[in-house]
C-alpha cells in the first residue's frame, strides 16, 4: 500500500492487493495442501550440544556433516549460543536463545489477480480495476534454524558509547529446495518447486526463475529499529546486519504453463510444460546490511515511497568458510562452485559444463535511494497508467566508501578503516579456463524497473 500525496489537496491513496489464491500444481502426499508445515518446533536453548544440528544444502535429506558430503550436499551450520564482539559484547560460550525450527515447509500458492483501488482521503473510493496477472512465490521443501538473542545495543557513535539494547540478535539459516521425485537432490521440478514469476492468468503461462533453489545464512545478525538522522529519511529505519553472512540461489530462467492452462500436465512426454532459457548460480558471501525507511509523511510532492538501502563487502576476511565454502581457485569449476568464493554462474540448460563464471568477487558495494513507488492512475502526465516502480542507486569501490562507513560506526568491532575496497573478479572463467580478471576501482550505476499495465483492464467492485 502507499499513502500518496497525504499532504496535498488530493490527499488519494493507492493500493494494489494479489488475490484470486489457488494451490500451485497437483496435490501430492508430500504436498497435501497449499500451505503445508508440519514441524514448525519452539523451543530454548541454553547450555552446550544443545541444538537441532545444520541443514544439508543441496539434499532434500538433512543428514550431518559426513553423510551430507557423501550424498552430494553441502553441510551448514551456525552453532547456537555463540556472538562475536561486533556489538560491544560478546558470548564465547553458550548463550541462552529462542530457537525456531521449520522442517519439510511448503508455501504452494499463487494469486491470479491483481487488484488496484484508489481512494480518497475520506475513503471514497475514486478508481477500480482488475488485471489478469499475478505473483508466483510458490516456495518448496522449507527448512530453517533461527536462534534469537536480547540486545543488539545501539550504538551511538558521536559520544562512542552505548546508550541502550534495543533489538535482537539472531542466527538464521533458511533454505528453499527444488528437489527431484524422490526428494533427494536439487533438479527441475515444475509441478513441486520454488518458482518466482511474473503470470498472465488470461493465458495461463508465466516467466521468470523456475526451479529455483536457495539457502540464506547470517551469523550474529543484529535486527533494530534506527533512530533516524534529522530529515535524512534513508538513515532510520528497519536495519539488518550480518558481519557473516551468505546467500545462495540456483535458477532456470524461463517460462512455463500454469496449472489452470488445458496442455498442463506435469508427467506428460509428448507437450513441454516449460521452456528453459538459461541455468542460473549466485553466491556470495560476506558483510552485509539492509534498511527499510520510511519516506517523508508530509510530502507534498508524491514522494510517499518505501525507501531502501544497503551494502556488501565480499571477501574471505568477513565470512569465508562460514558456511563451507572457500575459495581454491584451481579446483574452481573442476570440482563444483563451492571452491569459487563469491560468484556468478550462467549456462545454457543444454550445456552446463560450458558456463560463463565470474568467480571469487570481492569488494565493497553500497546500494543508496533506493525506493519502492506505487504510481497512481494518471500521477504522471507522461504514462497516465498505474505503475509500481524499483529504483536504486549502485556504488562499487571507493564510491561505496561513505555509506559503508556509516554503517561501520554503528559496529564498534569492525573498523571502517579500509571502507570502500575496490571490486575485483579474481576469474572470469568458460567452463574450467580461466581466461582472465577485472578490476572496478570505483563507479556508480542508477537501476530502474517499472511494471506497468499495457492493456485496458476490467472494473470491479471491491
């Protein structure tokens, strides 16, 4: 939702909600319902060996280290009870925690309409219409740790002191799979997978990442709410940070038919459900921080908007190994992905062996203004359509060094010293060759994406 113009004589608002829900594919055993979680388990943990154990990445079976390895996988874990002195305070042993355990999750479920309502200040509603098209975020085969602490203190760098424990720390460990019949290893899966689209409901189809798979760990993440900075909208609100974090996302760009479409079955040999356009792999690992402001509430200029901003600094020196990965580059591709550090992978589905790898990236990245805007019916004279748009600022190297820095002064145990590294891709690599590397000292990119309608769509009554 957003509150647009809430100062000025028009004083609308516009909202768009996702509706018409139906379960994502055929009912299964495994999937009896759209959503399905069958181990959702809290609990507290206080004193050593306590806990449920890491996940197995890559497996649909979370067996321990040894045994996750063996069957292909890859073994991760962040242990319970443990906080390094980021914070001004540190745990070297166990600490108590709140412990979160998912087991076996599915969110199966997709909506076909999209709805946008316009109202006024007095709740008159001004405009009504209806859209054929939905957001697929079916999510398969959930497991997660969370391991939750008190404090976080916020740090008030100006006096170097602290002056409070306000949040929370947290462990988290969360990962998504697209696993075969069997439920053992990742593969594509239309009718059971992680699949995060753009649908046209009138034709039954939909693009985007099918068959997607991905885990996201964060060691000692501080979870606040930021005071914000005079009228520095940007600098308060929702802040994250990880000084170890990881993110991993394995995809198949491309599009398929949805389930209501008349061709839609799943075990047919004769008519393709889907067409695959390129294989997808992203890691990376290091610091990290995300904040989600509020914008001005008495604009006066439709600037009603949920602000963002963030960083990443990637590099061993952060979090390499964390989550099992390292990063030796001469078995880099050779012997699987987790020896290439931080990296980005693109293939053709029908030759994996043959992908494109920019491997073992590290540097200093800052994301700056960055804004989620839901545009009215007619705001803008030059696209009188409704529109929601995704813009941020991109600052690599030495130009990421200020925003870095800021977020440095509110984590007493890393120094904001050497801010603003340069971006390196230690690899560009075809298949196993390397061919060669890039240096990026320092620059600034501008991002924009805007969805909009471009077809006339039905009224309705809300």
């Amino acid at each position: 939702m957003k509150l647009q113009d809430v100062a000025s004589v028009d004083r609308s608002r516009v909202n768009f909600e996702l509706g018409d829900w139906t379960m994502w594919g055929e009912r299964t055993e495994r999937k009896p319902s759209a959503h399905y979680f069958p181990l959702i388990a809290i609990d507290v943990i206080n004193g050593a060996g306590q806990g449920p154990g890491g996940l197995c990445w890559g497996h649909g079976t979370n067996f321990q280290a040894a045994g996750c390895a063996s069957a292909g996988g890859q073994f991760i874990n962040i242990q319970p009870g443990r906080i390094g002195n980021y914070y001004g305070f540190t745990h070297g042993g166990d600490s108590g925690a709140l412990a979160i355990v998912v087991r076996d999750g599915q969110l199966q479920a997709y909506s076909r309409k999209v709805r946008l309502l316009e109202r006024q200040s007095d709740g008159e509603t001004v405009n009504t219409r209806e859209f054929d098209w939905g957001l697929i975020y079916s999510l398969a085969n959930i497991d997660a740790n969370f391991y939750l602490y008190p404090g976080g203190s916020r740090y008030d760098s100006g006096s170097a002191s602290y002056v409070g424990g306000d949040g929370i720390i947290a462990d988290i460990l969360l990962k998504s799979q697209t696993l075969d019949a069997s439920n053992e290893l990742q593969t594509q899966n239309w009718d059971h997978g992680t699949h995060l689209m753009i649908a046209d409901t009138e034709a039954n189809m939909g693009i985007g990442f099918m068959s997607s798979s991905f885990v996201v760990a964060g060691n000692d993440t501080r979870i606040w709410v930021k005071p914000q900075v005079g009228n520095d909208y940007y600098s308060g609100g929702v802040d994250i940070f990880s000084p170890e974090a990881r993110f991993n996302y394995r995809a198949t760009f491309g599009g398929g038919l949805l389930p209501g479409h008349p061709d839609y079955d799943p075990d047919s040999t004769t008519r393709a459900q889907t067409v695959n356009g390129a294989n997808l792999d992203l890691n990376l690992e290091g610091l990290v921080n995300l904040r989600f402001s509020p914008s001005d509430p008495a604009s006066t200029a439709g600037n009603n908007y949920l602000g963002y901003s963030g960083a990443l600094s990637l590099g061993a020196g952060h979090s390499d190994g964390m989550s099992g990965a390292t990063t030796d580059l001469s078995n880099c591709g050779s012997l699987g992905d987790t020896n290439c550090g931080s990296y980005l992978s693109i293939a053709e589905p029908s030759q994996p062996e043959a992908a494109i790898r920019l491997a073992n990236i590290t540097g200093d990245f800052a994301f700056t203004e960055g804004r989620v805007d839901i545009v009215g019916t007619g705001e803008r004279a030059a696209s009188p359509e409704p529109k929601m748009i995704i813009a941020n600022n991109i600052k690599l190297g030495y130009a990421a060094a200020d925003h870095l820095t800021d977020i440095l002064d509110t984590v007493p145990g890393i120094s904001s010293v050497n801010a603003g590294q340069p971006v390196i891709i230690d690899s560009i690599m075809l298949g196993d060759a390397r061919l060669g590397g890039m240096v990026i000292p320092s620059a600034q990119i501008h991002s924009s994406i805007t969805l909009e309608p471009q077809s006339a769509a039905v009224p309705f009554s809300p």
